[in-house]
C-alpha cells in the first residue's frame, strides 16, 4: 500500500510509509504480557533508551544506567531465571547496537535466554516459547 506526497508532481507514484514506530510495538507486548501473562512471571519494561534532557541523563549516569540493556526483562517462577527480550522497529531488521550486543553476549554466556523481536508475531513466538502467556495464542489479530 502506498501514500501520496502533497507536495510532488501529479505523475508521482507514491512512496511506502515508514515502518510503524518502535514505541507501538512495545505498548502492544506491555498489553498482552498485562493481560496474558503468567501471575508467576514477573516482567518489566525497561525504559533506558529514551531521548531525555541533559539533567535527567546526567543523573541517571551519575545513578548507574548502563547502555545496551534490553526493553524487556522477565524473571520466570521456580528458579527459572531470566530472560530478556529486545525490541526493534519493524522493517529495520535486527542488528543490535554494540552496547546491546555485549549485554547479548553476556546473557548468552550466562545461559539467559535473550532473544531479539521486530513484530508483534515474532514477540508471540518468543513469549508462547518461553511460557510466558498463561493462555495458547495462536495468531495476532
């Protein structure tokens, strides 16, 4: 499906819009984990990735915030461990920056599952695999 510039020629043949912003993808997993997960799941999304003033920056580093850490972190019931999950914008394809990278390589050297997910059917696959969901969700409407 293409959308039309207002501002080129009528001839113009219309571009794509862009992929859908990280941010929706991340909201619709908060919602599903919020309604579906497992009560003996904890999780949690970890907000370190966001634009901020030069104060807030400056005094989470001053507080420890470390880059690279993925959007998602879950610890799974009965001594199960961890898991983390990392969220990329649709159609931008996987490719980590290098702080995340080291935390994936750290995770996979600590047998923590890591996985890394640029749709909503990839994130359900992840979250069905792991047991995160209390219920058998087999497609996304």
């Amino acid at each position: 499906m293409s959308q039309f510039d207002l501002f080129k020629g009528k001839r113009q043949r219309g571009v794509r819009p862009p992929p859908p912003h990280e941010i929706k993808l991340h909201i619709w997993i908060a919602q599903l984990l919020g309604r579906w997960s497992r009560h003996t799941w904890r999780w949690t999304h970890f907000p370190a990735g966001e634009v901020r003033d030069v104060v807030t920056a400056v005094k989470l580093n001053r507080m420890g915030l470390a880059p690279g850490w993925p959007d998602f972190l879950f610890i799974a019931p009965e001594g199960g461990g961890t898991r983390m999950l990392e969220v990329k914008r649709y159609g931008k394809g996987l490719r980590l920056s290098d702080a995340q990278q080291d935390i994936a390589n750290a995770a996979e050297e600590g047998g923590i599952p890591y996985a890394v997910v640029d749709s909503d059917k990839a994130a359900l696959a992840v979250l069905r695999h792991w047991g995160v969901l209390r219920v058998n969700i087999r497609e996304v409407a």
